[in-house]
C-alpha cells in the first residue's frame, strides 16, 4: 500500500488539476484496486459521487479492464482518476482499458523504476481524458500500442508517452486535430480507427503469430506483430486476412520474439515500415536477416545482444533512408551487407563519414543474399547474386577432420561466426589465402585443434574466436602486418601455453599477442621424427620444440633431451619442451636430462605440465642454459626428489609452489653449482646442495642403487641409498657407512651414506636393521610393510624420520643412539606394536616429550649400548645394553683349539667396560657370527647354555665338522642358512616357532627330524638336498599354513620316496598328494626312535586309536 504522503500528493495534485473540492467519504478494495470515493463540488456548483484509483500495484492481471464506477452501500461512484503512483512498479499487467469517466491520470501513474520489469504493451484511453500528469508512463519500455478515443487532444501532451517507436490509434476522421507534436512524436504510425466504438485487438492469423490490429476502413486496417512463437526460422509476412478484413504489417513490436534463443534467420517481407525497439532483443542466434524494401526505422537496442547476426540482406534501395539506424546493426567484425547498389552504400557520407563502410567494413556486397550449400563436403556458404566472394557461413558435417572448400570459383574472403563450431576431430587447419577476416566464436569448441596456419592477407580475427580450443598450441602467421585481434583472443581457458611462428617477432608485441608463451620465426616444419622424438621446426629461428618422445622398441626409463637435431642439412636448437611431451613413456621414465652447450646460445622453456603423469620420474637434470619452467611443468611427478640444476635463476623460471608435486617440496633436493646464485629465491622449498658432479650408480652391481654428490676434484663425497634390495643370504641388512665407486679413469671416490630415500627398502624382507652412523634422514615410506623386521638400529646421527618410514612392520625392539630423537609423524612407526625401545642414559625424560615417541612410555630401557669382548673367551664379541643387561653374541673369532672340540655358548657373558667388568645375560645369537672364523671346521658339538630366543641367519653355516647340537627350551627362531652345510645326524627342534630358508639345507649327514607342533613357519629349501633323510616326525596338525613338502627337495635320482614320514595321527588326511609324492610312507602316530632287536631294526612310534587309548607300534 502506499503510504499517506504519496496519497496527499495524489489529491493535491487532483485538486490543482480541477479546481474542485473533494469530500472524501471513505476507502473501498475491489478485485484488488483501492478507491476512495466521496462528493465533488464542482465550480457551477454542481455536486458528483465520484471515485479515484489509490493503488493497484499488486495486480497479478494480464489484461486490467478499469471498470467506469463502484457502488458502495448502494451509492453509484464514477471512477474519474488514477491517482499519482497508483500502479507503479506492476510486473504483470499487459493491456490496460481505461473507461469513459475517466478525467486524469496523475503523475507517476504507470511508472517503473526498473524498465526490463515493466510488462505494459498497450493502453487504451478514454474519449473523457483531459490530463496526464507527468512521468506517467514512465520506463515502460515495452509499451508500443495507444488507443486514444480522444479525438480532440488540445489538453493532451504528445510527450506524455515513453520510447522513440509507439503506434498511435485515433478516431476516424480526427487526423486533422493531431498537429505537428504528434506526427513528430508518432511518425507515420498514426492510425485512424474506422469503427470508433472498436478496440486495438490481438489477432492470430496463424497459430504462431499474433499481432495488434487496428481497423482503418470496411475492408482493410493495420497489424504490428505482437508475439511470434518461433523456431529456427522467422518470415513476417507483409498482410495477412482475418474475417473478411485484410491487415497490412506496418510494424514489429517490441520483444515480439517469444524464444530469443531459436531464432537462427529472420525474414521481413516488403511493407514492413517499422522494427520498434528492442524488437529481436537477446536474439544470440541470429545469423541472418532480409529486410524490406519498405523500411524507414529501426528502433533502440532493436538488435541488442544479436552478437551472432553477420549476413544482413536489405532491400532499401536509398542509404539514407535507414542512415539514422546504421549504429542500430550488430556490431560484428563479420557483418556483410547485400544491396541493390553497392556502390551508394560504400560512398554515401554523413558529416564526411562513410557510415555504412564502417559499420560492414568494406563488406558491403551488390545483389540478393544466397546460400551456397556444399553438400559434397559439408560446408555452407553465403554469398550474393552479384558477387565473386563468398563467406564461410558454417560447416555442416561436425565429423569433417580435414575440410575441402569447394566455392565454385568464388573466393572464399571470411570465416563467419561460429563457422567451425563443435568440429571435433579437426587437428591441423590451414586458412586459404583469401581469406581477408575471421568471425568471432569462429572455432568454438573445436577441442581437437591443435594448429592453425593463417594467411598473409588477413585483416582481422573476431572476439573469442577460439573459445574452447583447449588444445591449440601452434599458431603461424604469414605476415609482418598482424590482423586485428582482441587482446584476450588467445587467452583460452584451460589451454595450454601457445607457440607462435611469424616472419619477425618484433611486428607481433603487445595488443594481445602476449598470450603466446613462445615466439618463433620462420614458418613451422610439424612432427619431424628425430631418434625416438618428434619435433616442430621453426624456419628462420632454426629452433625445435619437442612434442612427444616415443616408447620406441625398448621401455624409455632413461631419456636425455638433444641440445640440437640435424634435418636436411641445418641444425635446430631444442628450445620448448612442450604439455604432455613424456605422455607414452609416462610409466617408465625414471630419468631425464638435457645435453647443454657451452656457448648458452640458446635458451630452453620447459612449458606447463610438460612431464605430465610421469609418476616414476625420480631424477632430474636440469641444463644450465635453463631459462623458464612453467607452472605445473612437474607437478605430477611424485617421486621426484631429485634435481640437478647447472644454471643460475631466472626471472622467468616460475616461482613458488607450482612447478613441483607436494612430494618433491617437501623431500626433493636441488643439488647446485657451489657459490652460484640465490636459489632460495625461487621458492620451490628444496633442500640446496652445492655440489659440482652429481651421479646414480648401483652398489654393488644388481644391489643397492645411490645417488652421490660432490664437489670438483674431491676425493670424498656424500651419497644417499635411493633404491634398496633384500640382504644376500641374510636375514639381517647392515647397510654400509661408506661406498666407493671406481671413476672411468680409474680414481676412486668414497662416498659417506647420509641418506635413505623415500620409498628406497618399501616392501623388502628382513628381519634385522642396522643404520649406520652418518646418517642424517630416512625418507618417507623407506622401510614401508616390511612385515619381517623385528629389530632396527638408528644412529645417533639421526635428525629426520619420514612419515611411514617404519609403518607396517612389526618390530620388537628399537634400540636408539640418538640423544635428542626428532620429532616424528605418529604413522612413522605401526600403531599397534610395543616394542622394547633401547635408548642412550638419562635420556627417557627427552623421549617422552617429543612429540612421536611419548607413545613408547614403559617400554623406554636406558643405558649404553656397545660391543665388547668377553673376558673369558675372548674369541666372542657381544652386542650388550646396560638398559635391561642383556647382550647378543654378534662375532665369534677364530677359535683355536677347543676342548673336547665342543663350543660353548654359556648363559651369561662378562665384559670390560669404563674400566670395569660387567655381566649381561645372552639373549640371542646374531647373525653370520663364525663366518670369519678359520677354525669354524673344528667345531663339532655346540652347546647352547643360554637362554637365547633367536640363532640369526648363517649363525653356523659350513661349520663343517658340527655333528650334535645343544638347543635351548627358550629357543623360538632359527634364521635363514643358520646351520646349512653341517655334519647334523638328528634335530629335535622341541620349541622352535620359525625356520628360516635353508636353514638346514644340504646336510648330508642329517637322518632324524623331529618338528614340533609349536611350528608356524618353514622357510623355503629348509632341508633341501638333506638326502640321507630316513625318518621325519610331524606334530603339525595343519601343514598347508606352516610347511611345504618341497622343503624336503633332495637332489640326484630319487627325488622322491625320500623317507618315512610320520604325521599326527587324526591329521594324516591333512598330508596330501604332494607329501605321498615325496615320502615312502607317511604314517599316523608320533616317531620314537629306531630300536635294534635280533639283528632287526624297529622304527618304534605312539598314536591314540579312537578309543583314546595308547598304542604302542613299530615298522
């Protein structure tokens, strides 16, 4: 509702307007209309009930009729005004009917404060209308049809009605009384009604047209198109019949067009005199337009946003008739214009200015507009009668790849608007040579296009002509004149960086044409194969761009870039490395590096995400001529943690975070020239090492892989191990603290290990780790599932620990050097395990409050840990901790002789140690402890007095003379080869857990096993080539989880019917076909032993019958 000023407004204006007092009586709603009504004293005294309108403005009506009074209590009120703001800012009513009785229409009566809401097309006035107040119609912009009944508008003001194009309806016979002020306002659209009790009717000749029509004679009248539901095409016909009565179509009213969007060609036919405004506004379709010869004015933004119109045929024979309207066209570099007589278009001048030419740019053509269909080749052309140039206007087969341009003779001069769009499987397109300009949105979405070649001659490229082609990276032009070209024409979303190929880069600068990230000049020479790479040649420049790099006969996982090729006789620097060049060798591509030349005469660019997708690539070798890296050049190479650059930084090399994927910022290192520029300044956030001679190398050969740096002429360097391998033979890696490796001219370097690299033992399988001092990180995943490990042994030199480097294995002890630990993710170490931590003195405090080791607290054992010899066999060598006292045997020097040629391992070890003896008890056996004892083949019985748990890998192997040995009852583990190569007769292995591979294999002396049920491992050729085997005896009640028939593989003839086998008597079903393959007999019951009776030999054994009692037997 409105508020009481603009209601005091309203009758104040009313009053001066009239000079009569009104009583007002009261307010009344009527079918959504407020009136007040009361008593009008008139100046002859007179005494009226009349009505006025307050407010309508919430009127959901199309068509509001305004009735001609109310009644209220049974009193009759004439509605004689519209009061000020009645209506104002409506977004629905269409046609409003005002009746007779109405005097005045107060200021702002209609009005909008928005115009593209205001919905009102037509009114209809009464022939009581005295007064219409200001603004009150105000931004009705769709407002085109006034019926005014009024034949004699002396109080009436011409201007009181909006917009440039309104019709006017009049009653016959009072065309005379419509002076100058109306003819000016209204034009030649004053209409005379032939039936003055008539109204303006929407009339549909046709179920898709409907227009306003008046009637001016008996016979005939006038229409101007209302609304046209439309399709592709549109034709307005020039009259059409309607009971008995023909329309002549004078007009095109505003936003007639009911779907903007369909209309593709519009057609008006002759006798059309008028387009009103914003008639075929948002038309975005819109190709091509025929105008009638008839027409003499074009309304305000009657084309507006009609971006795609380019072909206009018009029928005016007089270029000045529409002269005020030329700035009213498209404005579209691809506008052609089809006249009688071209020449007057082209010549004709208006204050000195060819209008005409400049609005078409000299494409301005003699004769009718016609299409040229190529129905061979799928092209559409648009040319004239009159004419040897034609238009491509579109091509109509979007599966073209490589057009044809059939033109019948014609020179093919412009590529029109969305001429090429959506053809997708077009790569490499040459433009003819006539081709003079190019339409805007000319190749939309033509995704596949990769080059395109433009000829000398062209003048201008419309807006966003490329929109859409992600792929276009090659660009050539013919001519040291550049055509006109928007500034963000080549600045296509998602695209890739461009090369640009012209004869002198210095005429292309600026103006748009900054958007190439490569210049070049000469004309380009595509995909020339050199080696196993393809390359684009450019001809003058003589510089080379690598395109793809090709899998070739064998996997490319080490690729070096040529600094020049050779092609028919000139040499082409590589220069661009461009998107997706590694893309077939993506998955094998370890390393890449560029040759270099000393003279630096010319640059490399390395563009965006130019090693796309190549997730192995691990080490880079940058050039020193390196000027650019581009954004994302690397981005997806996540295992790319090393870079070696020779150069200095660049302006251009892209800074920050863009270049790199996250692994690489935040393990990768960048290995320098020493005292070389401030790399830091790139912010690429890599660890700097300065450094002159960076190399890969394998250690020894098959093993360990490692990169190793140093500085020129050095006979030292530092090295970190980026590719691991299992221990040979062993269950136990200790990896070394030094390497050396031999020069090509035979000098050695020795190069200290600092390092274990991301990834470098992930997945291996050992069971101890022992790191040596030195070392200063192990990366991220390092040691990843390693499902054996049980003991790992950290440096004290230790400062960093990746993330994962330790998860998913299951360890039982971590012993620590380190006096102040790092602080570690909490993933670094399996979440589960609560390993015995070993850790220097006085330092569990420390531990605890860093952040990743609190979660050991209780498992912390201070004191040392050290090697020490025993001081009463000083042959032994331990590995002893003052935490828990305890101490592996870890050497076993040459024994001399021993008594009665018996070893023994006592339960305790005591040591000299800070200048005093010390006792430890012996826990375990480590690994490979005699194998550089000489007198290892006395030995022949080894006693185990302690209570150790474990006999590492090799502890015994080929200790050859060793017939009987002593287990423990503590002993749970027998590594890998522990006693291979012995003279073993028997093995009673009572609570053993886990064999090792080969940890008994090729005992030749060995007859009688004994396998307890405690088992849960065997590993591999256990007792492989043990072929003097006679019994075995199983207590495995379920084999298939725990062993292998084929760890009893014996070598020679008879690999199987090696022995009698004896199995739990209610599993024997569990010993299947491959066991029947291997052993003579498997029996249920549990072996003895052999018992020798009257020169017979028994092999006795025990088994519960089903009864459960115990039988007594013997083979």
């Amino acid at each position: 509702m409105k508020k009481t000023i603009i209601l005091l407004l309203s009758l104040l204006t009313s009053m001066v307007v009239f000079a009569d007092s009104f009583d007002q009586e009261g307010s009344t709603t009527i079918d959504g209309i407020e009136y007040v009504y009361g008593k009008v004293t008139h100046d002859n005294g007179d005494i009226t009930n009349e009505a006025k309108i307050k407010d309508g403005a919430d009127i959901t009506l199309l068509t509001l009729k305004i009735p001609p009074y109310i009644e209220v209590n049974n009193s009759t009120y004439d509605v004689t005004t519209i009061c000020a703001n009645a209506f104002e800012d409506n977004e629905h009513i269409e046609y409003v009917i005002i009746p007779e009785n109405v005097v005045t229409i107060e200021k702002g009566a209609f009005q909008h404060s928005n115009a593209a809401k205001s919905k009102l097309r037509l009114i209809q006035l009464p022939s009581t209308l005295k007064s219409i107040g200001s603004n009150a119609f105000k931004n009705c912009a769709r407002l085109g049809h006034i019926w005014l009944k009024n034949g004699n508008p002396v109080t009436l003001d011409a201007n009181s009605f909006p917009g440039s194009f309104l019709s006017l309806y009049i009653p016959k016979a009072s065309g005379s009384n419509f002076d100058e002020k109306w003819t000016a306002r209204f034009g030649n659209r004053i209409y005379e009604i032939y039936d003055n009790d008539g109204e303006m009717e929407k009339i549909s000749p046709a179920q898709s047209q409907t227009y306003i029509c008046a009637k001016t004679t008996e016979t005939g009248g006038v229409a101007t198109l209302f609304e046209y539901d439309n399709d592709a095409k549109v034709t307005i016909p020039a009259s059409f019949s309607n009971n008995g009565v023909t329309y002549s179509v004078k007009g095109i009213g505003s936003y007639s067009i009911k779907t903007p969007s369909k209309l593709k060609t519009l057609v008006i036919n002759d006798g059309v005199e008028a387009i009103y405004n914003s008639a075929f506004e948002g038309c975005s379709a819109l190709r091509r337009v025929t105008l009638p010869s008839t027409l003499d004015s074009i309304g305000t933004d009657a084309f507006k946003g009609c971006t795609g119109v380019s072909h206009i045929g018009c029928k005016v024979a007089d270029p000045a008739t529409l002269a005020g309207s030329v700035e009213r066209f498209p404005n579209n570099p691809m506008m052609a214009l089809y006249v009688s007589d071209d020449a007057s278009y082209k010549s004709y001048q208006v204050e000195g200015v060819k209008i005409w030419s400049n609005r078409f740019n000299s494409r301005i053509y003699k004769g009718e507009m016609i299409e040229i269909p190529d129905n061979v080749n799928g092209i559409t052309y648009i040319g004239s009668t009159n004419s040897d140039e034609v238009t491509l206007f579109s091509v109509t087969d979007k599966d073209v790849s490589d057009p044809v341009y059939s033109t019948n003779g014609k020179k093919l001069t412009g590529i029109d608007y969305l001429a090429f769009d959506e053809c997708k499987k077009i790569t490499n397109l040459p433009i003819p040579d006539n081709v003079l300009v190019i339409g805007p949105s000319a190749f939309n979405n033509c995704d596949a296009l990769e080059t395109i070649k433009f000829p000398s001659n062209l003048e201008r490229i419309g807006k966003s002509a490329f929109s859409g082609c992600t792929k276009l990276v090659t660009v050539e032009f013919g001519s040291n004149n550049p055509p006109i070209i928007d500034k963000d024409l080549f600045n296509i979303s998602n695209s890739s960086e461009k090369t640009l190929y012209v004869p002198d880069k210095s005429s292309y600068v600026g103006g748009g044409w900054d958007k190439f990230a490569y210049v070049m000049e000469g004309s380009v020479k595509e995909n020339v194969p050199f080696g196993n790479m393809n390359f684009n040649l450019s001809s003058t420049s003589l510089e080379a761009t690598l395109i793809k790099v090709n899998n070739g006969d064998k996997i490319q996982d080490k690729v070096t870039i040529p600094y020049f090729i050779s092609y028919e006789g000139k040499e082409y620097v590589v220069s661009v490395i461009r998107k997706n060049a590694f893309v077939d060798i993506k998955s094998s591509l370890i390393h890449l590096s560029f040759e270099d030349n000393n003279n630096g005469l010319c640059n490399l660019s390395i563009g965006e995400s130019a090693l796309s997708g190549c997730t192995k690539l691990r080490l880079l070798r940058l050039p020193k001529r390196l000027k650019k890296i581009s954004k994302n050049a690397f981005s997806s190479c996540e295992k790319l943690v090393d870079i070696e650059f020779r150069g200095t930084p660049s302006s251009e090399i892209t800074k920050g975070e863009t270049i790199f994927h996250a692994n690489t910022r935040k393990y990768g290192s960048l290995y320098v020239p020493t005292g070389n520029g401030d790399y830091s300044a790139l912010g690429w956030n890599l660890s700097i090492k300065r450094c002159d001679d960076v190399e890969e190398f394998q250690f020894p050969e098959g093993g360990m892989t490692y990169l190793g740096w140093k500085k020129n002429s050095a006979e030292m360097g530092e090295t970190k191990l980026i590719i691991g391998a299992n221990p040979n033979g062993s269950s136990t890696l200790n990896l070394p603290k030094q390497v050396t490796r031999t020069q090509s001219d035979n000098s050695e370097v020795r190069y200290s290990l600092v390092a274990i690299g991301e990834n470098a033992f992930s997945g291996k399988s050992f069971t101890n780790l022992v790191i040596p001092e030195g070392v200063t990180k192990i990366g991220e995943n390092a040691f990843l599932n390693n499902l054996k490990l049980k003991t790992v042994d950290l440096p004290s030199t230790l400062n960093e620990i990746g993330e994962n480097a330790f998860n998913g294995c299951n360890l039982g002890t971590i012993t620590s050097r380190m006096a102040t630990p790092p602080v570690i993710n909490t993933n670094v170490f399996l979440e589960l395990i609560t390993p015995d931590v070993y850790i220097p003195n006085s330092t569990s405090n420390t531990y605890i409050g860093v952040s990743g080791w609190a979660r050991f607290q209780g498992k912390y054992l201070e004191g040392e840990i050290f090697d020490a010899q025993d001081v009463d066999k000083l042959m032994m060598i331990y590995n002893c901790r003052t935490g828990d006292h305890t101490a592996t045997l870890i050497k076993i020097n040459d024994t001399g002789i021993l008594e009665n040629n018996t070893l023994e391992i006592l339960p305790t070890v005591t040591v000299l140690h800070g200048g005093k003896t010390d006792t430890f008890t012996v826990t375990e056996i480590g690994e490979s402890v005699s194998q550089n004892n000489s007198d290892k083949g006395k030995i022949e019985v080894l006693d185990i007095k302690a209570a150790v748990t474990a006999i590492g890998a090799n502890a015994f192997q080929n200790c050859t003379k060793l017939a009987t040995i002593k287990l423990p009852s503590s002993l749970k583990s027998i590594g890998s080869s522990a006693f291979s190569g012995t003279k073993i007769t028997e093995l009673r292995l009572d609570s053993v857990e886990s064999i090792g591979t080969g940890a008994f294999q090729n005992i030749s002396s060995l007859k009688k096993v004994w396998l307890p049920s405690k088992l849960t491992s065997v590993g591999e050729n256990a007792f492989a080539g043990c072929n003097a085997l006679t019994h075995v005896s199983s207590s495995i009640a379920s084999p298939s989880s725990v062993i292998s028939a084929d760890v009893f593989s014996v070598s020679g003839d008879n690999t199987s019917n090696i022995c009698t086998l004896f199995v739990p008597y209610a599993s024997k079903a569990n010993y299947g076909s491959d066991w029947n393959k291997k052993f003579t007999n498997i029996i249920g019951g549990d072996y003895v032993d052999d018992l020798s009776k009257d020169g017979m030999t028994y092999s006795c054994y025990t088994y519960k019958n089903e009864g459960g009692d115990t039988v007594k037997s013997a083979l």
